[in-house]
C-alpha cells in the first residue's frame, strides 16, 4: 500500500502492525462465505482491516473527499468518476482495494460528525450522507456493529456487492464521539459536471439533495436534446468527461442505444401501424377462425365504430407521439416474427446526423475514443448473447452503420478501421428475415449513403487483401464485409429504378423442361430434374426481398462499384471452385464460396470460375467415356470427345447436321471438349481451328440473307426473324452454336441486343429494352408517355392496331387488343399500349423463335453456373468480348523467346508499326495471331502473346500458332521489309497447315 494510504485507518495502518498488509490471497480469504473458513485471528483482524478501507473507498466514490482541487481520478470531487449504481461503487471499491489505489484525505476538508445511539433516524441520515468515521471512530466500533445509512454503509456496500438486493435504510449509528459540527456545502469551482440545474452556484444550501453529488442519475437513452444539453453543459466547463462517460454508456448497451434517437410518430402513422399490425394478425388465423369483422377487415373495409368515426377523427389535432419500443417481446434465430417486408425504422436519422456532426465538429478525441469503447462493448455483447430482440438489435445496427457517415466533411477513420470489421462480423447473426428489413431500411432512409456505405467495405476488403494475399479467401473479416455487402447490394436494387414487370402473355416465357410442345420439334432432349443439386446456390435473401438483379434497370449505386478489383486479382478460382463444389455436395458444410457473392468479382475472374466449371465437366465425360469405350468396345459410339468434320465449302450445313445427330441421340455429349477438324487440312485443333470454325458459321448463319435473322437498320443490330424460312430445330442449333462458344471460352462476333441476353438469364422485354433495341421508335413512345395535353387523340391518332414490314415488304397488321383497330389511345390507356406494343415487339412476334433458341442455348449451359456468376450485360462481354481496343496493353503483357527482348530492334519496329495501323488491320493482326478478331473479358492483356524468332533475315511470311497465342517472327533486316511481310501476312491468312 502506498505511503498517502498508511495512515489513513490509524493503528490498521501503522509500521508495526504487520498483519495489515493484505495479499491477493488474503482477499480471496476475506471474500469466501465465513462459515467455510477455518478459524484464523490474524485473518479476522486484515478483514476488520479491509472492511474500513472499503468504507473509505466506498465513500471516496460516491460522495468525494470535498476538495474542490482534488486530482484523484478515483475521488468524485475530481469529477472523473463516471456515474455508477450503489452495486457498481461497491463492486469498484473492491477492485480499488486490491489494487491499493489513492486514497484522499478526508480530515482536512471535512469535519467530524458526533453520532450517538439516540439519534433519530431522521437526524442521522440527514448526517450521514457527508459523515465519515474519524481515526477514533475506527478504533472504537467494533465490525459487527457498524451500520451506515443508504448508500454509504458498509452493510449497504456487502449487500450490493454480494446478493445485489435493495440498499439498507437503517440510519441507526453507534458512536462515542465527542464532537458536533455543521458540514459546509462544497460546492466544486473547477467543474460543473455534476451541478444540479435547479441550485444555483451561490445558493446557500445546509443539507444539499442527492442529486447534487458528483455520481449522477444513469441516463437510459440519447436523444437530439439530451445530447445539446450535454455538450453545452461540458463546453461551458470545458470539461467532456461526463459527455464521453454517457456516450460509452449508451453505446455500449443493447437496450439503452435501442431507445436512443427515436423519432416522433404522429397519430396516423400509429394507426396506420396498428392497422398493419392487426391485418398481420387476421393473417395468421385459420380461415375458419375468421369471423364477418374480420373478413371485412382483410377485404379493406372498415369495422362499424371506425366509419362512424371518421368525420370526428378529420378534426382532431394532430399529435406528435412516440412510440415505445416492446422490449419483453424476444427473437431467436429460428422464431423471427416480425415482418420482415417493412422498411420503416424508429430510428430519427435526420436529428441523429444532426447530432453527430455537432459532436464532430468538436474535434475532442476523447470523444471519438469513448464511442468506440462503446460500441466494441455492445459488439462483444452481441457476439456472446444467446436471444435476441430483433427490433432492438436492428435498431442499433441502423444506427451503428450510419455513424461513419453522417458528415461529409468528417470521416471517423478509426471507427472503419476498428469497429466497421467488428460490426460486419457481429451482423452475420441476422437471419435471412432481418437481413431483409434491414435491406429495405437502407434502401427507403439511407439510400443516400449507401454508396459511402460500399465504399468503406471496399475498403475494408483491398487493406485486408493487400495486408495477406495468401490467405485473403479464408480471411473472416474479408468474408464477413462481403456478407454485409451483399445487404447493401440488394439495398441499392431496391433503390433504384426496377422493373419488375413480366410478359403480359400468362405463359411462363423460361421453358427449358417444355418440350415437344411443337409437332416439328425433332430433338429429344428434356432437361434432367437436378433434385437439390442448385438449391444450394438459391440466394435465400433474395428470395425473401422477392427481387433480383435483372430487375434493376438504372441502378442507384452502379454495379461496378461493388466489384473489388485488388480482391480478384488475388483471389484463386480453383481453390474457390472446390469450396463451391463442397457446398454443392453437403450446402451446410463449413465452407465458404465467393461464387455464391458474384458482385465481388469482376467479369474476368468469373470467367476464370466458369472455365474451370467447364473444364471439370469436359474432364469427367471424357473419363466416363474412356471408361465406356475400355469396358464395352464400343470406340464408335463413345468418343472422348465432340468431333465435328467440316467442309469449308458447306459449313452451315456441315454443322448443323452433326449438331444435330449430336442433339438427337446423346445430348451430354455437347458437354464434351469440342475438336473440329476442316477436310483436307492438316491443321490439329488444340484451340485454333476451332475458334476459326467459330467465326465463319457466325459469318454465314447472321447473314439477313440466310434468312433465320434480320438487320436493324439504325443500330445494326441481328434480331429474330418473325417469318424465318427455317423451322424452329434450325433455331435450336444456333442456340446450341452459342452455348458451345460460351462452354469452349470462344469469343463470338454476334451483335445481339441487350434484351436477347435478359431474355437467355430469365427476363423478358419491356419497354426499358426499346432504348437500346430501336433508339427512334423509343424516343416516339417516350414523347407519348411524356404528353400531358388532353388533345393526345387528335395530335397522336393512334388506334390498338399496329403495322409492320416483314422480309418480304409486305405491311402486316396486329391487334394489340382484341377490335384494336377501334380502340384509341388516349390519356388513360396510353401506358397499356406501350407496354402491349414492347410485349409484342420483343416476345410474342418471336416466341417460337426465342423458345426454340434458348432451349439450345440450355442443352450445353444448364448445368453451369452461368446465371448465378453473370449478369446480362456481363454475358454480354463473354460472348463478344470487351469493347476496350487497347494495343498498348497488349504491348505490356507479351512476352519474346528465341532471343528476342522488349529491347530488340525488330520488336521496337514491330510495335511502331502495329500502333500506326488503323483498327482494321489490329483486327486482322489479332485473328492472325490469335484466331479471333474479338478482345477477350478483361482486355488485350488477358491474350499473352507470344512472340518468338524464326531464324534470320529470310523472304518467308511470319507464321502464328493460333492455339497458343504464338507469332513467328524472323529477324527481318530492315523496318521496311517487316511492314511489307507482316501486312502481307495477315491479309492472306485463311486456312490451316503443318509447318
């Protein structure tokens, strides 16, 4: 114990006492029930010890030794004690006891109160709130005769801190004083932290209240005007230890921040709440338990009392209520009953902004550090509760996202970077419906920060990236902010633009498993129930919002922001693939995919993803066939792998018909690796050959004059033709033609409209598409909508009926309508004809057609994860690949063998040239070397090029290895003559042959 607190018990106290010295084990003695200890003198003596030093310890805390200068951070005069509880003082005056802490000197500030055994209750406990024993006080009462009144007794103090019960009141004082004195109100001048606001500063008070102590009344909650109050209070004094004290009281409470920052409901808004809640009600009832009341309740009449009611309710005044949080009602994680289709919140964001930016704009670090030890207590909190309210939880998780981004001139990093990781982790306990109400929160009151919102994710994920590559796809804190990300994801869905309208045809436009519903349908292929081999990869949040990503039409936050660059360049596709694969055999497994949150990811790693996909599949048909071909002989009818034998002179024909033996007899054969050999040519399709065969079916197949698709003329775009000379198998092979590129990661030049990939992920065609399908007829239908005169017949003269051209010249009518030709268009039905005309422009005038299409399409994609990874615009970008034509790129990424560097002459003449080309010719360039004229998802720097030497100066023209990227080139002796060979090259450079 130190020297300031030896003389403070008297004799307990004194050099020669030795017994007064207490060990931790001694405390551990003193604390255990008296009946299990063994007897022991020495013991009883340090225990009568401890007891008075707990008293003054106790006492220090509560009340204060009275110097208005103390600097004890353990004394309430100090102002530095936080306000405690009687249980609270008693459990921290044993702590201070064991750490032998600073006691203060009472003697010098306070004078001695005579206490004798006929003081009335009354007089004693007035006394006994200042009173505190003197060193003969302390020799004279013997322990067990020792009682204090409320709040300082050492009997209240072994209560509190034992059993927690109701402090004593007992205010029966034995004494043998000798003297009486007055105590002097003290009031501190250094602070007012704790100065009542109904006593003013030179108030002569003889007995002040208890308010008046330096421990203050807990405060339950924060709101806009206790806060105010607060900070005026601790700027006037300069003094924000009181301010900081609640902050971390409150933040660091589930029930205390759940009732902060309530926001004010008017009388309508609780009946309306109300309304909903009783409708909610009838809703879980058994049909018939629902009496006519009720019934008329669903149906959306009022009851009887209601109608009569309402005049008088009109007239009422309205009044600003709040609404009380239920705080007995519990949640679990199995048993969540609250509706989770809501998007309102109790929380008042416009005043707790306010506040904040007001508690900012003090710039008190003291502050910033109170708040984060708060919510780290609340977050440890969270983490080892067993139950939870939901309300509540959800309440304070509005309120602890929304508080780095309150201000946009104030950025509390350390709150990101210390708390953020720790709130995501602690948010992975919602369930599904709560994940859900908080999406629609933030999408209906904080839409406005959602991009600030994925932004500090971002964040989160590329400092954790770059902090270990190596394990940054098992890092928790990484997984645990991409969970939180795909919240903020589907908030930014749900505040932006959606559409969710579908084909006002009845019929489901996805009919993969419809087949055979066409007498000319010729194959035989029905889609395979895959049992529960995909529900794994169903997005449970999704379906319980009921929206999806197709949806979304001009998003509030663009998709692209949610990609992680630094994350995908890192992260390794095989190892992900096989922990997706694991969650396809046991979905409750304790792996973890980022398949599953495909937002993340950039196109070009998603690619890696469905490559490998498509590669494993390749792999196992072929084994199985091996094995088929190894058991039962039967070499001609079991090939390893998809053989097509092409005539460069017939190749539509040549392939359509080996596509569809293919397609009749096995389909699971066109999930095989695909070799294509041209006849006559002695080229061996290692990549090559095929991505040629590719191209020039392309070429062939939507040419208009092939007659199966059409041109539009203002965007050049290839549509379905609605009166094709082929039936509709012709279509199913070019749908199988497409979904053999996408499986054999071929680059296709197809330009379809947007709206073709929409209709292949699920979607359908709605006037949304028109923009980008016909720009003119688009903007016609706009202005339409946009009209608000009421003379829209005559300025428009408009009917139901429609006229078109075919490919054959002929105008063609359609009703929209049945009699459309009669019905016009005006003000109230305008909006029903624009969407009857996109309908029919983009779905019903080419539904076989697309049917047809997209049931090909499926035969070879079904079973990948191609939906789940892409959306339309990215299928996009995997079929025709990146519109970015960047040669400079290209430059970066190739790498020379055969003695060639960067540095070579000839290579630096080579990039002069092709930089000075026009796009053209890269174009040709890049099939030359290549196979394909198309940029690959991610950009040139994806190809790798190769470019090698092929001995010396020589008349031969440069020759390439289409399968691997590779260009022979000879050491040409002047810039000229390269210039002349390479351009001479790529101009002629059809056909294969063996060099």
């Amino acid at each position: 114990m130190s020297s300031e607190n030896k003389d403070v018990n008297g004799d307990l106290s004194s050099s020669g006492n030795e017994e007064a010295s207490l060990t931790s084990n001694d405390l551990v003695y003193l604390q255990s029930p008296a009946t299990s200890r063994p007897p022991n003198k020495d013991y009883d003596m340090k225990r009568n010890a401890v007891k008075a030093l707990i008293e003054r310890y106790f006492y220090q805390l509560q009340s204060g030794c009275g110097n208005p200068k103390c600097s004890n951070s353990f004394c309430a005069s100090s102002g530095k004690v936080a306000p405690m509880t009687p249980n609270e003082i008693a459990a921290k005056a044993l702590q201070l006891v064991s750490q032998e802490a600073k006691l203060c000197d009472f003697d010098n500030h306070l004078a001695k109160i005579a206490r004798t055994q006929n003081d009335s209750p009354t007089t004693s406990s007035n006394v006994s709130s200042a009173t505190t024993p003197s060193k003969q006080d302390s020799e004279m009462m013997g322990s067990n005769e020792i009682k204090y009144s409320e709040g300082s007794g050492m009997s209240a103090l072994i209560r509190a801190s034992s059993s927690s019960s109701t402090v004593s009141t007992n205010t029966n004082i034995s004494s043998c004083a000798t003297e009486e004195e007055p105590i002097p109100h003290i009031i501190p001048t250094t602070s007012c932290a704790w100065i009542p606001h109904n006593i003013e500063l030179n108030q002569n008070v003889t007995n002040p209240p208890k308010s008046s102590m330096p421990t203050q009344p807990p405060i339950d909650y924060l709101d806009n005007k206790i806060l105010e109050e607060l900070i005026e209070e601790s700027t006037l004094c300069n003094n924000f230890e009181r301010l900081t004290d609640v902050i971390k009281d409150v933040f660091g409470d589930i029930n205390k921040l759940s009732k902060s920052f309530m926001r004010s409901l008017n009388q309508k808004d609780l009946n309306s709440r109300a309304a909903t809640s009783k409708i909610q009600a009838l809703l879980s009832k058994s049909p018939k338990d629902l009496k006519k009341e009720d019934l008329r309740i669903l149906e959306g009449e009022t009851e009887k009392d209601e109608d009569s009611s309402v005049q008088v309710e009109e007239n009422v005044p309205t009044l600003d209520v709040v609404e009380p949080m239920n705080t007995d009602e519990v949640y679990d994680d199995e048993n969540t009953t609250f509706q989770s289709n809501r998007s309102d919140t109790m929380v008042d964001l416009e005043s707790l902004r306010q506040i904040k930016n007001k508690l900012f704009d003090l710039d008190k670090s003291e502050i910033r550090m109170a708040l984060n030890e708060g919510i780290s207590t609340l977050i440890e909190k969270l983490k080892f509760s067993v139950t939870f309210n939901w309300e509540n939880v959800l309440h304070c998780f509005v309120i602890l996202f929304d508080m780095p981004f309150a201000s946009s001139t104030f950025a509390d990093m350390e709150y990101i970077d210390r708390n953020l990781p720790k709130l995501c982790s602690v948010a992975r306990i919602l369930p599904v419906s709560a994940q859900a109400r908080l999406a629609r929160i933030w999408a209906t009151n904080c839409s406005d920060l959602l991009l600030a919102l994925v932004q500090c994710c971002q964040q989160l994920i590329t400092i954790q990236t770059m902090f270990d590559e190596e394990m940054a796809q098992e890092n928790q804190e990484i997984i645990s902010v991409t969970k939180i990300l795909k919240i903020a994801f589907y908030a930014n869905i749900l505040a932006s633009e959606l559409d969710t309208r579908k084909s006002l045809d009845s019929q489901d436009v996805d009919v993969v498993s419809t087949v055979n519903e066409d007498e000319d349908d010729i194959f035989n292929y029905m889609q395979e129930p895959k049992g529960n081999a995909h529900k794994f990869a169903e997005d449970p949040l999704e379906k319980e919002l009921g929206i999806s990503s197709l949806d979304c039409r001009v998003p509030l936050v663009p998709l692209e922001e949610f990609y992680n660059e630094a994350f995908s360049e890192i992260i390794q596709m095989d190892r992900d693939y096989m922990s997706y694969r694991n969650l396809s055999f046991d979905p409750n497994g304790p792996h973890f995919s980022f398949m599953l949150y495909s937002f993340i990811l950039t196109p070009a790693t998603k690619v890696i993803a469905l490559y490998y996909d498509s590669r494993i599949r390749m792999f196992s048909e072929r084994n199985l066939s091996l094995y088929t071909m190894v058991n039962y002989n039967s070499e001609s009818n079991h090939r390893p792998d998809l053989k097509l034998r092409i005539n460069r002179d017939n190749i539509i024909s040549d392939a359509l018909i080996w596509l569809e033996m293919v397609a009749m007899s096995n389909p699971k054969d066109l999930k095989k690796q695909l070799v294509v050999e041209f006849i006559g040519e002695q080229g061996i399709d290692e990549g090559g050959v095929s991505k040629e065969f590719f191209q020039l079916i392309v070429e062939e197949i939507f040419n208009p004059d092939f007659g199966m698709f059409t041109q539009q003329k203002d965007t050049n775009y290839v549509w379905f033709n609605t009166s094709p000379y082929e039936n509709d198998a012709q279509f199913t092979l070019v749908g199988i033609l497409l979904g053999l590129a996408i499986y054999n990661n071929i680059i296709l030049a197809v330009n379809f409209p947007m709206v073709v990939y929409r209709k292949l992920m699920g979607g359908v065609g709605t006037f949304y598409d028109l923009k980008d399908w016909s720009p003119s007829l688009y903007s016609g239908l706009k202005s339409m909508l946009d009209y608000e005169e009421m003379d829209m017949e005559d300025t428009f003269m408009q009917t139901f009926q429609i006229r078109y051209n075919n490919v054959f010249g002929e105008v063609v009518e359609h009703d929209l309508r049945l009699g459309g030709s009669e019905i016009i268009v005006n003000q109230q039905n305008k909006q029903e004809f624009v969407d009857l005309y996109c309908d029919f422009l983009l779905n019903k005038s080419i539904e076989k057609q697309f049917k047809a299409f997209k049931k090909g399409f499926e035969m070879v994609t079904d079973e990948s994860p191609l939906k789940l990874l892409f959306r339309p615009e990215e299928v996009e970008m995997l079929v025709c690949g990146s519109r970015k034509f960047d040669f400079n790129e290209l430059e970066k990424s190739t790498e020379y063998e055969g003695g060639y560097s960067k540095e070579t002459q000839i290579i630096k003449d080579f990039w002069n040239i092709v930089h000075s080309m026009p796009e053209e010719a890269k174009r040709k360039l890049l099939e030359f070397t290549t196979g394909s004229d198309r940029v690959p998802v991610g950009g040139l720097s994806r190809l790798k090029l190769l470019i090698t030497r092929n001995g010396p100066d020589t008349d031969r023209l440069p020759t390439s290895h289409t399968c691997f990227n590779v260009l022979l080139l000879p050491e040409y002796n002047s810039k000229e003559k390269l210039e002349e060979r390479l351009l001479k090259a790529i101009n002629y450079s059809k056909g294969f042959g063996m060099l």
